[in-house]
C-alpha cells in the first residue's frame, strides 16, 4: 500500500470521535432539505387515467457524483522529511497568519449533492438522507456550545476550541449548514492553525548536525531516533547515533537494534555512566567521521525533573566544547496516546531544554489526534515528523491539510 493510502488509513481510524461527533451534531435538530439542483423527483401524477407503465424512474441510478471531487493533495511518501528543506538559517518561529476562513462555502459540497450518503452515513448505517436531499442545521448558540463539547472531547484543549467555534460561526452564524459544510469549515479552520507549524527538520550546513532527542520514557524516541536515521541514510547522510540514557541497559539495546536496522553507528557506554561524557565521545567520533548528523538519546525520567534538567544541561555543555552552536535541533518526541497531557509535556521539557521541534508518535489508532491542533495553537512549535506505527518506515512529514481532513472525516 502506498505511504499516503495508508498514513490516510490510519489517522482514519484516530478520527472516528470527531467525525462521528459531527455527524451526530447535525443530525440532532437538522432537516431534511431537497437539495435545489437535484432534477426533481417526479411528484406522484395525478391518478392517471390509465394504468400507463410508468417511466422507468431510473434517473436516480446515476453515477454518485465522484464528479467535481477535490483532488487529493499528492503524496509526500517520497519525500523524507529531513531533506525536504535544506536550510541553512536557523528556524524562524512560526507566524500565525490572521484568522481567515474561506469565506462563503458552496451550499452544495462535493461529494455531499444527492444520493451520496457520506463516509460515515454508510459506515454507520444512520443518517442516510434521501437521494436529493441534505440534511443541515441552523448553526446557533446551542450547535456551538455542542461543537465545541465534541473538540474539547477531542483533545483540542478549551481555548483551541473555544477560538475554533468562535471562527466557525463567524458571518455564518443563524445560518444553515449540512455535515460536510461543517466538516469543511472545521478542515479549513485546523489546517489554518497547523500550516505554520507543519516544517521539516531544518537541516543546516554545519557538520555534524547535533539532534538532541529529549521526551518522556516511552514517548517513542528509540523509535524515531531508528527510523529518522534510516531516513537521512537514505537521503545519503552520514549518521551516528549516541545511546544516552545510560541508566536503562534495555533502552541501549533497543537503539542499537534499530541502528542496525538502519545500517548506522551507534555509540554506547557502559550502564550508569555519564551520559554527558558519552556525548563528548560521540561528538569527538562525528567529528572525525565527517558525519552529517550526530543524534544523541536522553533519558526521560521527569520523576526528577531538577535531575533530568542538570543531565541535559551538561549534554549541552559538554558538546559546545567542541561545537558551541550544538545542539543544532532539540527534538521533543510526544505520545500522542496520551492526550492533552502531551501540553503539559511541552511546558515541562520547554523549561527544561531549548525545545526546537516536535515529533507526535503513535497517531495510528488513536482518537486523540485532536491535540495537535492544541499543541499548535497553544505552542507554534514546528512539527517536523508524525510517527504512524512501528516499523522504519513509518515516519511521515507532517501534512496539516491532510490531517484536517483525516481527523475531521472529510472525503
Ligand atoms: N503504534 C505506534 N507505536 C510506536 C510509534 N512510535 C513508537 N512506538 C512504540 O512505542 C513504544 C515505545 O517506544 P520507544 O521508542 O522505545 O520509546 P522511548 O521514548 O525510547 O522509551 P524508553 O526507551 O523507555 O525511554 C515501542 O513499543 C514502540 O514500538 C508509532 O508511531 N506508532
């Protein structure tokens, strides 16, 4: 299965809270309308005076309109995301563009004109309108307060979705709107909040790069780490990696399988030492090899927090020894299993070390997607990569049209 089909796939199945949400938003206190370029349904004649065979009334056997379908954006499967934008300036923060919703939206959506009973209406098997007919809602205060009910439930943190309603009802408030027109409206609303963040790993002229990879035990930086390295191997990067959570022997051994997964150096000592003087050794190792990116692991013990924030400290010491522009990146890596949590992770981590960037693990099969769109929001940090399962490959650019629509249930 193509990367794109199947990233599409999985953050699918992340977005069934909302979408189904959506569809049950409208629905409650929605009417049937017919939908006005629908040929019209023949009305009943008048008794006819003979039992005449009627017209085949077959016009409804059309195609099902696949007619005017936006195009998929295409795939960014080919495209790694650590060599999509070489850069050699540093990244500049992401600016917030001012609040602009396309402004009127066709009262008939693509994919939503008669007969086409939408994703979720055919999942579901509920909510089917009737060939030539769409169902829409008036969009008042007791549909908004419902909406945003549905985007704290899915994550998006009070503020985001307060904000997010408050653009939704903009000049369309007292309005009608059908389930695509809402999904479309909330698409366009996230994937405005997310652009400014959706940037790829900055990769600068200095060699090595060092990627300082930092988050809670668990979040998935092995993982990454393993699968960010096979990517710039592929892309012809000279890469080493440096094992520095030193406290757990099985983290070790984890890096070292995926190093050798993605064919990649990878520097280890022994367990209890000082992962600070492991990164020394690391550095001094790049150095010499002429490699292109050192990646160095740390541990994500936040139990103590003052501990944690002393060994990373001195990681970045020590490595400014040797090159005080290091680190070059520092890769906060978040579980997005874990919900609205994963804010507080940043706050903590952002205290702690000079954040750069993001990397959101585990979005495949989980329904807390949302909180991306609050990290966004609430953070501007740039999301270089989303993690969508286990294996090297599954490691995405993030792309925020693609995942408005994938977590609102836009076809
Ligand atoms: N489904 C899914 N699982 C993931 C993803 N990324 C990581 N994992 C899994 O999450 C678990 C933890 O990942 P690790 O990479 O070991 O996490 P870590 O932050 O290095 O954790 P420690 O080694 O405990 O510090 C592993 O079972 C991974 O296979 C992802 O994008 N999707």
């Amino acid at each position: 299965m193509a990367f794109f089909s199947k990233l599409k796939d999985r953050l699918f199945k992340s977005s069934s809270k909302l979408e189904q949400g959506l569809d049950a938003i409208i629905e409650d206190g929605g009417e049937e309308e017919l939908v006005a370029d629908q040929p019209e349904e023949q009305p009943a004649p008048a008794p006819a005076p003979e039992p005449e065979p009627q017209p085949d009334p077959a016009p409804a056997e059309e195609p099902l309109a696949p007619a005017e379908e936006t195009p998929p954006a295409p795939a960014p499967l080919e495209e790694p995301a650590p060599e999509a934008e070489p850069d050699d300036s540093p990244a500049a923060p992401p600016e917030i563009p001012p609040a602009e919703l396309p402004a009127e939206i066709p009262s008939v959506v693509p994919g939503e004109d008669a007969g086409t009973p939408g994703f979720l209406g055919r999942l579901l098997g509920r909510g089917t309108p009737k060939r030539g007919t769409v169902t829409r809602r008036v969009l008042d205060d007791d549909m908004l307060e419902q909406l945003e009910e549905l985007l704290i439930a899915s994550d998006m943190g009070v503020d985001t979705a307060l904000r997010i309603t408050a653009n939704l009802a903009e000049g369309r408030y007292g309005k009608k709107v059908s389930t695509e027109e809402i999904k479309t409206l909330l698409a366009a609303e996230i994937t405005r909040i997310m652009e400014p963040v959706a940037r790829p790993l900055p990769i600068y002229a200095k060699r090595p790069q060092v990627v300082l990879v930092v988050g809670v035990n668990g979040s998935g930086k092995t993982t990454t780490i393993g699968k960010l390295a096979s990517q710039f191997k592929a892309a012809g990067k000279k890469v080493v990696i440096a094992a520095g959570d030193t406290f757990r022997a099985a983290a070790v051994e984890q890096l070292q399988v995926w190093g050798d997964r993605a064919g990649v150096p990878v520097l280890t000592a022994p367990e209890g030492s000082d992962p600070a003087s492991l990164a020394f050794d690391a550095m001094t190792r790049a150095q010499e090899d002429g490699a292109d990116l050192l990646m160095i692991d740390t541990a994500g013990r936040l139990q103590n927090r003052a501990d944690l924030m002393e060994e990373l400290a001195k990681i970045v010491r020590v490595i400014r020894k040797k090159d005080e522009t290091a680190p070059h990146n520092t890769l906060l890596v978040l579980d997005a299993t874990t919900g609205q949590n994963a804010l507080s992770q940043v706050e903590i981590f952002k205290k702690i070390s000079d954040v750069s960037g993001l990397v959101m693990t585990k979005l495949d099969g989980t329904a807390k997607g949302g909180v991306l769109v609050a990290l966004a929001d609430k953070f501007g940090l740039p999301i270089h990569a989303i993690g969508v399962g286990e294996q090297i490959d599954d490691l995405a650019p993030f792309d925020p049209e693609e995942f408005a629509a994938a977590l609102t249930g836009l076809e």
